[in-house]
C-alpha cells in the first residue's frame, strides 16, 4: 500500500468518529457556557472551562436524586446477580424435565417491550403503597435485567468443563459449594459482564423511573428529563447533569473491560 | 475399605439403552480394568458408580451398602478425569487439599497430608504454582494427589493416560501399579488401550456394545477368551480367524486348509461351521515347509519382533509374529503351520467351545 491509501482509511475513521462524538463534545461545551454563550451567534467555540457554576446549580437542587441514582443502579445491579447466578446455575447442570423450555421461556419475557408493562406495575406499586420508592425501581430494573442476566450466566457455566464441575462433587461438594467455590470464581468474567450491562440499563433507565416516581425516588434521569419544560429548555444544566450522567457508566466499563472483553469473546474460539 | 458390585444395572439415555445385565463383584483393593471398544459404555459404567449419572435400574453397592441413590459427594470415591479436571483458579496446594478443606478438616492436618501426597508423588516444588503452569505429566499427579489425600473407598480412574505422549504413558503406568501397591485400595480404571488393561489389572472387564463380554484375569482373558470377540480384542496382532467345518468324527477342517484334530474340544459342539483362531505369535513359520503356502506382502520388522503379513490363497490374509526373526522379507514363499493345542474353535454363536 502507498501512502495515500493507507492515510485514506484513516481519515475516513477520524471524520466517521467526529460526527458520532459531536454531540458530545459540544454538550460538554456546553457545560461550561454561560446561557447567554450558549446561544451566541456565531457560536462560543472554546468556553472556560474553570466556569463551574452550571455544575454547582445542578447540584446543590439535585445531589438527593443522583444519590437515588446510583442506590437504584448498585441494588438493581447485586440484586439480578443474585438472582441470576443462581439460575442459571440450576438450569445448566440440574436436570429436570422441560429444562429447555423453563430457559427459553424466561429469555420471552425479554421480549416484551418495557413500556408494556409501565401501567401494570403502575398498578401494582400503588397497590403495595411503593410509588415512587427506591426498592420499586431496584425491583423493576432487577426484574427486566433477569432473563438477558441469565441467559448470559448460563452461556458462561456452559463453558466451565463439565469434568471440572463434577470433580467437585466427587471430592465431596453440596451444589451450593460447587456454586461457590467452582463455578462462581470460574465464571468471574460473565459476572464481570452481566454487572455491566445490568449497571448500564438501571443507570440510564428513564421510562420506566418517569412511570414510577415523582418526588423522592426520582433517579437522574428523570432530572435531566425534567429540565426541558414547556417554557424553556435549560441546556446549560441538561448538558452539566448529562456529563455527570456519562461518568459513572463510563468509569465502571473501564474497571470491567479486561473480563468483559474476555467475556464477550469467550466461546467464540475452540481452545 | 472399598468393595463394590454392581447388581443387574442397566443404563438407557431416553430410548437408547446403552448398558444391560451388568453384575460385577469387585473385591477390596483389587485393580480392575474396564476395557473395550470407544462407545461401549465404559465412561457410563463408570460414572454410575461415582453417582455422576443416573442408574435406569438395579443397584450399586459400596461395601455392602446400597447407594445407588446416594449423591456423589457422599460415596467416598475418588476420580481422576481423562481432562484432569483441576480447578484452575487455585494453587496445587489447594488443588491436592481441597477435597480435605470441603471435610471440614484442621489446616494443620491437611497440611500435612497434602505434604505427604505431595512427597509421593514429587510435586513438592509445584505446590504454589496454578494448574495452568504445569505439564501435563505433572497435572496428572496433581489429580492423582487430590485423589490419594482423601484416603478414598476406591479410586476411579477414566482414561487418565490418554492425553499423554508414549514415554510418559509407560512411566505413570509403572506409578499407578506401584502407588496400587502401596495404597492397597480398590482401584477401577478405564482404558481403551489393551496393554495398560492387561499390564495393569488383576482383573479385566471387557465391555462390548452394552454387555460385559467377560470379567477375568489377564492371562485367563489370552488363554481363555470366553468367545471371539474377547479372543480378538485381546493380544496384540489381533488373533487371526479361519472359517473352519465340523467333520462327522469331531475333527475340525479349516476351509482350504488342514485338518485339526484338537484334543480340548466340546465334543458335543463340535458341529456345523465353526471359527478356528489363532494368535500369531503361536503360528510355526518355514521356508521349506507347512499346512499352508503363503506368500508375505508386508514385513513388519520391530528388530524384537517381526510382524509377517502372509496372503495365503483361499483362505485370506494371516498375521504371523515372528519373535526375533530376521529371515523372512517382503514377497517372500512361506510356509505356516497351526499347532492344534493353540487352536481356539468358535461355533456359530461366537462362543469358545475348548474345553480349557
Ligand atoms: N449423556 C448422554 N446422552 C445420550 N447418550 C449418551 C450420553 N453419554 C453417553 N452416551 C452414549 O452411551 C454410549 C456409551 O458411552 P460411553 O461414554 O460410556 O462410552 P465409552 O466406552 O466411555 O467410550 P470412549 O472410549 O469413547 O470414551 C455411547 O453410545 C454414547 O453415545
Ligand atoms: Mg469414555
């Protein structure tokens, strides 16, 4: 290849790159910008970025909600790991009649889209009194996470030798240790991966948390939501709150890339 | 302790029954050896009596105490995996200790015994090391290591050599029979190579197709195999077969061939078409002179042994082992002759019908 054909690819994935990431680089512009900036023309290219004060508005109306936000997404997160490991478990190496059909039967409830189910569980929270709670939302992000968790679980306890788990058992193991000591420690990398993507989806979930809360409960999202009202839309704090919004996604995918890439790509080559 | 039968078991995945009748009796601190061909059901028979699958019916006894439907964990066996099956996310150490650490025992004492096996077994500087970091030599003595600290009822051993070259094969087979010495515990072990069966066993359970053939010692099985198939499963070239009739005075006359009079005979079966076989090694060879003319296509030659193959008109190919012989080559004229006290005679069902 001469030069210019390799320099062609590259410039081609710096401009593809620049329009996916635009958006994002001017809200976080943004964030910096006085209002009066933000509508500017021409337009305030480089802001000062020792300008806080959008950040320190948001916050001090709104730091309950970002606390409400990361004890829903932690607890959604522990609570289908808990829940799906488990099954997963039992459904790969128990055996027990329509063992196949319990599995696909759980990824269906997948399939139905979220809002489906808004006004039953709409109904149902208010029957047990628990609108706008934190455990309704944990419950629910849980809940709508279980079936994609387990499958994913399952895909990873099929992958741990079957001779390794049942040298377990004979060196003396009850399912629950073979669970704890064997398969969990074994299939590190799913967990890394499901934790993931369960983290992802409570933390960005927003229909459903609209449906849901009001006041108190009321997750980050629905803030950010809240700020584009009727008679104004406030970018200055939608694009602060959206940069705090990206963070924490972003830093918990970086602690989590080495199992999830390994996770992700596990099975896809015989060893 | 470890005696273990097996009464009247049967085995069947959905439809597919793959063991029937199987009644064993295997005594404390034997070592037996389940043998035979790929599919025939030794890695289910096995597994069975682990408590790893299911039995469809009859019942497994350890030591007088029926456990069929007793969990693995609870047997008090040992297994060795053809995969090893170490846990690769703990150390040799707790790989050896770990059946020890599920029993609830002191650290101090599992220290120790793991220190013992390890002695044994010359692991002693790999013990901190991760299963991943091993040969496959030395991850074979781990899963021995893990197997011998639990002082099993019995060890169970599923094709533990397979995954290893020739050299090495040899020299873990020479340690399994002296570790069965020193242990003195009942061990079963799978293999579908004959020589580990017959160098190894003090019995040989030769498995066919869902049937135990027959259960016997090593010698019995090559003196005396109960019918053709263990006659040809056993021995190494394989046996050689001839199509063969009764004659009306109880002889046996090979087809095309020579006339036997074997003394040992059933009289009574000797009837109708029969199977004569032989072992190469125990057919007499000459340039000059025999009951059959041959001429060799193929000269095997091991320098301790030459394998002839002889295309002998009529009759087919006959496999010839001639021990330290350097005189007879490829297309080569030779002459074969079958001693009748070798003979093995089969009647129509396959059955071995000498009298010893
Ligand atoms: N889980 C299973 N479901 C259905 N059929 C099975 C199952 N496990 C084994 N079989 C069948 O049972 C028969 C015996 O299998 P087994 O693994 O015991 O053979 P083996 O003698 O150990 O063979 P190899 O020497 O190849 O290991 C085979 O025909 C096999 O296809
Ligand atoms: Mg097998």
């Amino acid at each position: 290849m001469n030069r210019e054909t390799k320099a062609l690819p590259l410039v081609a994935a710096v401009f593809i790159t620049f329009i996916f990431t635009a958006p994002i680089i001017w809200m976080v512009m943004a964030a910096f910008k006085t209002v009066v900036d933000i509508y500017a023309v021409p337009p305030v290219w480089v802001p000062d970025f020792t300008y806080l004060e959008n950040f320190k508005v948001l916050l001090s109306d709104n730091w309950p909600f970002l606390l409400n936000s990361l004890i829903v997404t932690v607890g959604a997160t522990v609570l289908s790991l808990a829940l799906a490991l488990p099954a997963a478990f039992g459904l790969v190496y128990f055996q027990f009649r329509s063992q196949n059909f319990l599995a696909d039967w759980i990824l269906s409830t997948r399939m139905m889209p979220p809002i489906a189910a808004a006004v039953p569980l709409y109904m149902v929270f208010n029957g047990f009194g628990m609108l706008d709670t934190i455990p309704a939302l944990i419950i629910v992000y849980a809940g709508f996470n279980l079936p994609f968790a387990i499958w994913v679980a399952m895909s990873f306890f099929r992958n741990i030798p079957r001779e390794i788990i049942e040298a377990a058992r004979v060196e003396g193991c009850s399912w629950v240790q073979t669970f704890r000591l064997v398969a969990l420690p074994l299939a590190k990398s799913g967990i890394a991966t499901v934790a993931t993507f369960v983290f992802i989806f409570a933390w960005n979930e927003l229909l459903l948390a609209l449906f849901l809360t009001t006041r108190e409960a009321r997750t980050f999202p629905v803030v950010i939501s809240s700020f584009s009202t009727v008679t104004r839309t406030y970018w200055e704090l939608i694009s602060a709150a959206t940069i705090i919004q990206i963070l924490p996604p972003v830093i918990f995918t970086i602690i989590m890339q080495r199992h999830i890439v390994s996770g992700l790509t596990m099975g896809a080559v015989k060893h | 302790m470890g005696e273990i039968v097996l009464k009247d078991v049967h085995k069947a995945f959905g439809d597919v029954s793959v063991l029937r009748d199987i009644d064993l009796e295997i005594a404390d601190g034997e070592f037996v050896v389940f043998v035979g061909p790929s599919g025939c059901g030794k890695s289910t028979l096995l597994r069975m009596i682990t408590g790893l699958e299911t039995v469809t019916s009859g019942h497994v006894l350890i030591d007088g105490k029926d456990v069929t439907h007793t969990k693995p964990s609870s047997r008090g066996l040992a297994m060795v995996f053809q995969s090893y099956a170490l846990f690769p996310h703990i150390s040799v150490r707790d790989n050896i200790g770990f059946g020890l650490r599920i029993a609830g025992l002191p650290l101090a004492e599992i220290a120790d015994k793991v220190a013992k096996a390890s002695a044994i077994l010359g692991l002693d500087a790999l013990l901190d090391r991760k299963p991943r970091e091993l040969s496959g030599g030395q991850q074979q003595r781990v899963a021995i290591g893990r197997a011998i600290v639990r002082e099993p009822a019995a060890f169970l051993f599923d094709e533990p050599l397979s995954n290893l070259d020739a050299a090495l094969r040899v020299q873990m087979r020479i340690e399994l029979v002296r570790l069965h010495e020193r242990l003195a515990t009942t061990m079963i072990y799978v293999t579908h190579d004959q020589v580990e069966a017959m160098t190894m066993a003090d019995r040989i359970v030769v498995l066919e197709g869902g049937d135990v053939q027959q259960f016997a010692t090593p010698i019995e099985l090559y003196d005396r195999p109960v019918n053709k198939f263990v006659a040809g499963f056993i021995g190494s070239p394989k046996m050689n077969f001839l199509g063969a009739d009764a004659t009306a005075d109880g002889k046996v006359q090979v087809r095309n061939g020579p006339l036997l009079s074997i003394s040992d005979l059933d009289t009574a079966r000797v009837t109708g078409p029969l199977t004569v076989g032989i072992r190469p090694e125990h057919i007499t060879y000459s340039h000059d002179t025999g009951d059959l003319k041959g001429t060799i296509v193929v000269e095997e030659q091991l320098g301790s042994d030459a394998f002839l193959y002889v295309e002998v008109e009529k009759i087919g190919m006959i496999t010839v082992r001639a021990v330290g012989e350097r005189n007879f080559h490829s297309h080569q004229t030779v002459y074969l002759t079958l001693p009748p006290q070798r003979c093995h005679v089969f009647d129509q069902a396959d059955l071995r019908i000498n009298m010893n």
